[in-house]
C-alpha cells in the first residue's frame, strides 16, 4: 500500500484549501456567462443549488462593490480606464512587478499541486490496482511511415 508522509500530506491539504474559492469563482463565472444553467453547475460542481445561488450573489456584490469604489477614488480604476496625465513612477512600476510576481507565485504554486496531485494519482494506479497509465518512453516506429 502507498503510504504518504505526514509532511506531505500536510502541504496536500493546505493547497487543497486555496482551491475552493477559485473553483466557486469559475463556477459563478460560467453561470453568469451563460455556459451553464443553476441545475448543471450544481450537478457539475457537486454542491447543491443555493451554493451555486450564494456565489452568484457573492460575485456579484464584489463586482457593485468595485464599481462604487472606483466611482468615487479613481485611483482604483484599471489603469486602462485611468485619465491620468501623470507618468507612472518607479514606485508604481515595483508595485505592479510585485503584484505580478505574487500572481504568478500563486499560479506556480497551483500547478506544481496539480502535478504532485497527479502524480500520486498515476503511482497508486500502478501500485494499488495495477493499471500502468504512464507512457512508455521507448515506443516503436509506425509501420505507416
């Protein structure tokens, strides 16, 4: 049997906590878009309709939220939406690098979970149930060439 070490585990589900917010967020996100419909997200997701209802809402709020402010402090407009005249300043241009920076952390971090999550998936395969999904890295030439 394929034992995990505690540590390992660990870091399992403490990345595993980051991902719910993301998945209401694209579930919210294909219901407003019209992909799909309350039942079928709620099917798809596995969560019940008021789930599905609540982070509509949610979204929603953030989104009335965002507007109001940038209507009133237009410092928190997308920097294409901005009149501004004034050059943007080193300052700013570290901010925006660092923000950037965390954004692709998070990316980073997300991805190599994935590929840990994976991973453990193919080894119990083949460990536990005896199926061999990996590819074979020798593989013979078509007869068709």
């Amino acid at each position: 049997m394929l034992t995990i070490n505690s540590q390992l585990m660990d870091r399992l589900v403490k990345l595993r906590m980051k991902q719910p917010k993301r998945i209401m967020r694209e579930m919210a996100a294909a219901v407003l878009l019209g992909q799909l419909n309350l039942d079928q997200a709620a099917e798809r997701y596995k969560v019940n309709r008021m789930t599905v209802l609540r982070w509509i809402r949610k979204i929603e709020e953030e989104a009335k939220a965002k507007k109001q402010a940038a209507l009133t402090d237009p410092d928190l407009l997308p920097p294409s939406s901005r009149k501004s005249n004034r050059p943007s300043t080193p300052e700013d241009q570290v901010n925006q690098l660092r923000a950037k920076v965390r954004s692709l952390e998070e990316e980073l971090e997300t991805a190599n979970f994935k590929t840990l999550y994976y991973s453990t998936l193919v080894r119990v395969a083949k460990h536990e149930l005896g199926v061999d999904i990996e590819k074979k890295s020798v593989t013979k030439p078509s007869g068709s060439c």
